[in-house]
C-alpha cells in the first residue's frame, strides 16, 4: 500500500511531472470512474484525491477534456492513494503492478537527471542516426505515463543498457543446434560470427547456429537445454529508442528479446516466433501495395533476415535501412541540450527547410497521411506504425517517410481481394479483419492521435490542429465518396468526439478476462475532444 501524503510539499521537479501524468492518464480512461470525483463550481474544475485535497484541472490538452492545471505540484503518493480508493479489488494486483512501474519510472527519472553530465558528454561524440535515437529515448511518451520505465529493470542496468544513457556494449552469443533453428533466409548476415569469435570451437559450426542474446536476457537462457554459451562478447552495439533494439553499424540495426516489459505489465520485450514471419509478411504487403502507388513518398526499412530456437528469448530480426540521412520522427520533439532551448525539429529544418519548422511539419504530414489514408481506403490496412516506428528520410529528391515494425497492422482480407491482392497468411489470426470500424480505430489512436498530433501540438500547439485538419482533409480530397473515405471521415473530421486507447488499464491495472481485449494494445475504453472540428 502507499502512505497517504500529508501534503505536497517536498517532491522532485520529476516527481510532479511524474504524478500529474498518472493522474491524467487515469482520468483520460476513466479507471474506475475516477471522473466521478471531478467537480465543476464558481471556482473551476478540480478532482478531489483521497487524501480530501483539490486538484485543479484545465483544458488545452488535445487528447482528454481537462488535465492537471499547470501550477499544480503533486505527490505520486497521493496519486496513487486516490487509485487504490477507487479500484476494483479484483485489479489489486494490477494496481500493484501499475504502483511498481511508477516507483520505477521515478527511478529512472532520477537517474537520468543524475548523469545528465555524462549522457551529454557522449552525445557529442555521436552523429547520424543513433544520435537521435537516445536524444528520442528522452522524450516521453505523449499518453503512457510510466513510458520510461522497463519493468524488471533496474536504474543500474537502465544505465548500462538503455538508449537515453547513450552507452555502448557488446552482444552476447549462444549456440543453438541447427535442427532448432529457423533462418530466414537461410543464410546468416556476413558480419555474423562464428564460433571461434565467441570463444566457441570452430568445429561446432557443423552441428549449432550462433544467436545473440542481450546481456540483460543472458541469464533467463543460460540454463535451457542444448544451448552453448560463448565465454566471449562480440560486436560492439549501441540500444537504438526501443531498447531492444541495437546499432550493429550506420545501416544495420539487430532486434533482440528483452526480460523486460514497456507501456504495461502485459507488453513483454520477448520476441514470439511467430512475429517475426508476421512482420516479414506485412513488409511483403506493403512492399506490393506501394509498387502500385509510386507516388506515395514512403520507404520501407527491410525486415526479411530473421531466425529463432522456439523460444521467444532465442529470436532475432535483422533491420536494414535504406541510404540517406535519417531522423526518428521520435526525435523531433527532443531538446538538443544547447543554450538555446533548440528542438531537433529545429535542427532538421535549418538543414532542409531553411529554417522553417511548419513547413518541415507540413511536410511530414502530407507525407504520412497520403500514405496512411491510401492503405485504409484503397487496400484496407491500417498501419500501427506510431511515432517510433517512422522516421525522415533525407536525401536526392524529396523526404520520404520510412516505415518499419510492421507486426501490427489490421488489414482486411476482403479489401485487399478487391484490390487484386492476396491476404497475407498471418501466424497471428487478430491481424486480419473485414470489421472498418476495427480499421478505423487503429488510425485514430495510432495515426491520427500519436503519428500526427502529438508531435504537431508539441512543436507548435497553436496551429497543430489546423495543421493535421488540413492535411488529412487533402489526402481524403482524391476519394470522393468513396465508402470508406466516407468512413473516414465520419470517423475523424466529423467526428463529435475521438477514439481512444485504454492503454493503463489494458496494459496493467485490469486482467485480460476482465476487460476482454484479444490484444492489449487495441483496446478501446475511451474518447476524447476532437481537436480537428473547426480548426
């Protein structure tokens, strides 16, 4: 249980930070019905907290009606005194859960904020692409408020092994026999190594396959049968925004398992077998469907080299990426850390837009929702592809979207048919639907919410709406009447209010027998104002 807080004097600068996205989150999903104990007089909105304490609350945030005013300092502990009042008792291990990665989330916080110093100092030796990764890895999460936090990770490890620490290290390797392992393409990368790299002898190379395992999952695989550890290291990587995710070298990044969850208890860093088929498939798709719409300004990042042991902490993809400069659209919202309080958006546009941030944001929305619309009208896909998943790419011609980690799309079998197109076989049976409504979810909340607005309104909240407003009107422009343009548009530009992702409540505090989501991160619990209609 957490102590009631007496008053709410005494927190960190993270602290506050901390507690008022808790208390946002919950009221944005409506735990419980926390929303009952908002209050609405002569003097404002206010939630009243456990402890009998007024909270003020304003609006101006474009995903829930009112959120913690600005001026409010909070305690987590009062926070999440208020959520434990209001819980289920059938979720009180969910609330410990949740309780735990908010106590983690502070750590990581402060840990970061302590080494600070020594984070800058190694971003300066660092350029291209990996930099704007750990700069990205600073940036929290526009909804889930307990975003950095690994769950099962500790501060020590964060440090050594997450990207906002900008460190380095070496991949560990284990040897599989080959009749475990499933490799696609058959052959391995030619940087791979071979036995006697890891301290292995030469000669099992006949009989096992190499895997990397990440240091931190070393330990969860040491003790599974017919598996050979290498005594020694090899390649030296550095952890991309996931995490997970590695830099092997500028245009080849290697995703491993992690024994670790983000944004909810239930979103394990493990690697399932069947996914990395799935993604390989999804990329397939995609790949077929832009053949056919060479005007799309969108490039995917190669995902086919994979393999695995049957085990989801024995899997492995290789990503590579294309030629060009780079940038996570992550990343722009990132402080740069100079005197000038610069963004990287501000950098990326000195370099390409002359300077001129809208039209840099102009820019890549175009780009992404005349894509994005295309896929839901013309094809029936609707992409997962959230801010982390695209990046900026920069080079001869205009800037391209790159598009990678495709595992998660929701494509319609029956749209794709009329396109001329064959469904894809997914391992996974949730990622095929006929269900528009299903579609159209997945591009508010994915698309629309974190693609497209979060990082507008966070460069220039002004005129953010207005920005996404006409860009989406533009690339519903071509499809007339089209019913599910029409759909779209319903779904959207008319909409009263906009589709939301319960994503604490699927993710942690309530059980999936309870809520009922096939899939944790397509669960919708909630709306929102729609920050589009009149802009």
């Amino acid at each position: 249980m957490i102590p009631a807080a007496r008053d709410h004097r005494g927190a960190t600068g993270g602290e506050h930070y901390l507690a008022a996205r808790v208390l946002n989150a919950l009221l944005r999903e409506d735990y419980a019905g926390i929303s009952a104990r908002v209050t609405h007089d002569k003097d404002g909105v206010a939630i009243v907290l456990a402890s009998g304490r007024r909270v003020g609350l304003a609006a101006g945030n474009p995903f829930q009606d009112f959120a913690t005013a600005p001026y409010e300092r909070l305690r987590l502990a009062e926070v999440l005194e208020t959520l434990e009042a209001v819980a289920h008792p059938a979720d009180a291990e969910g609330v410990a859960a949740f309780e735990r990665e908010c106590h983690e989330t502070l750590a990581a916080l402060e840990a970061h904020h302590r080494m600070r110093g020594e984070v800058a100092r190694r971003l300066r030796r660092r350029h291209g692409l990996i930099r704007y990764e750990s700069l990205a890895a600073a940036v929290d999460h526009p909804l889930y408020p307990t975003a950095r936090c690994r769950l099962g990770v500790s501060p020590a490890d964060l440090a050594a092994y997450a990207p906002e620490f900008a460190p380095e290290f070496r991949m560990r390797w284990t040897a599989a026999p080959r009749e475990r392992v499933t490799l696609s393409p058959p052959d391995l990368p030619g940087w791979w190594p071979a036995p006697g790299d890891v301290g292995l002898p030469p000669g099992l190379a006949r009989t096992h396959v190499l895997l990397p395992v990440h240091p931190l999952t070393e330990p969860l695989v040491a003790g599974l049968p017919g598996l050979v550890a290498g005594p020694q290291p090899y390649v030296t990587v550095r952890p991309t925004l996931s995490t997970r995710t590695v830099e092997v070298s500028e245009r080849v990044h290697l995703k491993v398992p992690l024994p670790a969850s983000t944004l909810g208890l239930r979103n394990r860093r493990s690697i399932k077998p069947g996914t990395l088929r799935d993604g390989a498939l999804a990329e397939s798709l995609l790949r077929e469907i832009l053949a056919r719409e060479p005007g799309l300004r969108v490039c995917l990042a190669g995902e086919q080299t994979y393999g695995h042991a049957e085990h989801e902490y024995l899997g492995w993809l290789v990503r590579d990426l294309p030629v060009g400069e780079i940038v996570p659209v992550a990343a722009l919202l990132a402080p740069l850390g100079d005197s000038g309080g610069r963004l990287v958006l501000h950098e990326v546009a000195e370099r390409h837009h002359g300077g001129d941030t809208e039209a840099l944001l102009r820019d890549y929305l175009t780009a992404l929702l005349a894509w994005n619309v295309t896929l839901f009208v013309r094809y029936g896909v609707a992409l997962e592809a959230h801010q982390q998943n695209l990046a900026l790419v920069f080079g001869d011609g205009p800037m391209r979207l790159l598009v990678k980690d495709n595992d998660g799309l929701l494509a319609s079998p029956r749209r794709l048919h009329a396109a001329g197109i064959e469904a894809p076989g997914f391992g996974d049976e949730r990622m095929l639907t006929d269900d528009p409504y299903a579609l159209a979810d997945v591009f508010v909340t994915i698309t629309l919410h974190l693609a497209a607005m979060a990082v507008a309104h966070g460069a220039l909240p002004g005129s953010a709406a207005t920005l996404v407003g006409r860009a989406l009107t533009a690339a519903l422009e071509p499809y007339g009447d089209d019913p599910m343009a029409r759909l779209l548009r319903a779904r959207t530009l008319e909409a009263a209010r906009l589709t939301g992702k319960s994503m604490v409540v699927a993710g942690t505090l309530v059980a999936k027998d309870r809520t009922g989501a096939r899939d944790v991160n397509k669960f919708y619990g909630t709306t929102g104002p729609n920050y589009l209609r009149g802009a």
